[in-house]
C-alpha cells in the first residue's frame, strides 16, 4: 500500500485530453470553448473536470493563463511555447 502523502498528481487522461487539444492551436481558448471542442471530438467530459485540469496543468507551468475578465471574458489558456 502506498501511503507517501508527498506523491505528484499524475496526468491523468481528462489532463491529457485537454493539453493534447490546445496543443493543436495557436490561441488561447476558454475552458468553455475548450469543453465544447472535447464534447465536440465525442469525448465525455464535464466543464467542472476541464475547469480543474486547466488549473492542475497551469499550477504544473505547463500551461499559461491570461485574465480577461476585466474584458468581459474568462480565463483562458495555452500551452506555455518553450
């Protein structure tokens, strides 16, 4: 049994889904825009469940945010280009 509390969130396939999505465009998306582009593709997956990848994937620095809200938008996303 593994009880090392210290353990890294993994990947997990909702995670992968969304980075393999906005790795295939050149803007930044939404988590709206980019649920309804992975409902699209036939993938079951909750805005919720997009809204907490996102989060996961940016606290990893593998994604950046930029706060339009100021603008009348959301968050939104893409992938950090290293």
């Amino acid at each position: 049994m593994n009880t090392d509390h210290t353990a890294q969130p993994r990947l997990t396939r909702q995670r992968q889904l969304i980075l393999d999505r906005l790795e295939q465009v050149d803007e930044f998306l939404t988590a709206q825009q980019l649920h309804a582009a992975l409902r699209g593709e036939g993938e079951a997956i909750g805005l919720a469940t997009v809204y907490r990848g996102l989060q996961w994937l940016e606290e990893a620095g593998i994604i950046d945010t930029i706060d339009l809200i100021s603008a009348g938008a959301e968050f939104v996303w893409n992938i950090i280009k290293r």
